[in-house]
C-alpha cells in the first residue's frame, strides 16, 4: 500500500507552481508594456502640434487635374487652393481635387485648417508637349522608416521630380496600415506634398495584405499589381511581383499599343 501524499509536501510544491505562474504573468506584462511603449514612441511617433496624421500628399496629376489628399482635420475645416504664375486660385473639392488647371503648370498650393495655413507645397501638372523633359525619380527597398529613408527623401527632394516611381518593397516588414506613415508618409512627406508617389508592389508589400492597405493609401489602379501610369509624353507599365502568364500577356498588351506621349 503506497504511504499518503505528506500534505506539507504538496503545499510547498502548489507554492512552487504559484511563484512560477505569477512570475511568468510578471514577465508576460513586462513584454507587453515594451512592445506598447516602442509602438507608441518608434511607429506612432509623436505629431507635436501638426495637425494632419498624414500629409497632404499628391496622388494624381495629369494635364489639367490634381488631386491632394490628407489626413487629420475634419475635411469641412480644411481648405485646399492652388495657385498658378500669373497668380490664378484654383479651389479643391472637398475630397481634394483640382480641376481645369493648366498643362506643364507648376502650383502652389497651400492646405489652410480652420482659415490658417498649416501646411503649403508645389506640383507640376504633365506637359501637354511631346517633347518635354521630365524629370521622375526611381527608388526600391525603401520602407524601412531609419535616418537612412529620410536621406533618400532629402534626395528626391533635390532632384524635383515630377512623380516617383517604387520599385517593391515600400514598407518593411508588412504594408500594414500601422506602419505606413513611420515606413512611408513621413520620411517621404516633402517630396509626395508635390509628386506622385507611382507604387510597385514587392513581396514585402503583397505579403499577408496583398498590398490594399497601401494600395488604398496611394489610390493606386486596380489592385496595384498591373497598371499603367502616363505623365506627359511618359509611359510607365507596372507589372507587379509575380512574372505569371497574366503578367506577361498584360505587358505585351501594353507594350502593343501606340504611344506618341
């Protein structure tokens, strides 16, 4: 017959297992804490007194149109204008939008919330002209949001592109919403407040989200994968990531149809 379980034994070893459970709530909390406070501090960041979350930043230009976006305010407090060289003011609409503007026509534009001006900018609309030089920036592997992304920006910036064009992998490690404006919005927010920012999607991109967050964000074609953009006497073909028989039949397609700009 076994001997009874000595109940002083079973005490200290329910003790044992308490100590053990509460310490490992203990580091559990600990984790969570830090991973809040470098969210808060490294991807939120802290906006100080601007008062947009997000640009304003160009997402459509061509001959005669213009389209800035934004966010923050509420749209009714905020007033988009642009003005031309000979000093004509043209009004967005509320979802920020310029029409009847003029080709191959640098703007400037100023984002005013509640009659004060917060934020100001330039854009070019496309040269109406075939034989016009224009000027775009190409960048890729990009989306890291460090000291070195904020150089790239300050480049682009010194180039003054009409639009730039991505090459994949805009935001690391995922294109989730979260992590936009620290990997994207924000080192590049000089140069997006005054040319397109034309998206290719990477892998990086695609990757558990395929890429619709930034793809909404940019206001992208279609799914962002294969699309067509046009700037002036420019053409684009963005093909996406995967080199599929869709791809290559859309690229011959594309690549079919005339161009004289």
């Amino acid at each position: 017959m076994a001997a009874p379980a000595d109940p002083a034994r079973l005490v200290r070893r329910l003790r044992i297992a308490l100590v053990a459970v509460a310490m490992l709530l203990g580091l559990t909390l600990v984790l969570v804490l830090g991973v809040l406070f470098y969210w808060n501090a490294y991807l939120l960041g802290d906006r100080g007194e601007d008062p947009f979350t997000r640009g304003p930043y160009v997402v459509g230009l061509s001959e005669t149109t213009a389209s800035v976006r934004l966010l923050g305010p509420d749209p009714a407090r905020v007033a988009l204008t642009a003005v031309a060289p000979d000093g004509t003011e043209v009004e967005a609409s509320p979802t920020g939008d310029f029409t009847g503007l003029a080709p191959g026509t640098r703007y400037l534009w100023t984002a005013a919330v509640d009659g004060i001006g917060q934020a100001s900018g330039s854009f070019r609309t496309a040269p109406d002209d075939p034989d016009a030089e224009v000027v775009f920036g190409v960048i890729a592997d990009y989306g890291s949001g460090s000291e070195h992304q904020y150089a790239v920006g300050r480049g682009l910036d010194a180039i003054d592109p009409a639009f730039v064009l991505t090459a994949g992998d805009n935001s690391y490690l995922l294109a989730l919403p979260q992590l936009l404006d620290r990997n994207i919005f924000r080192p590049l927010r000089g140069v997006m407040g005054e040319a397109q920012l034309v998206v290719g999607l990477g892998d990086h991109d695609t990757f558990a989200t395929d890429g619709r967050f930034l793809v909404e964000a940019v206001e992208s074609p279609g799914d962002g994968l294969r699309y067509t953009y046009d700037y002036g006497p420019v053409r684009v073909v963005v093909l996406g990531v995967d080199e599929d028989p869709a791809t290559i039949a859309f690229a011959k397609a594309e690549l079919a149809k005339p161009w004289d700009g």
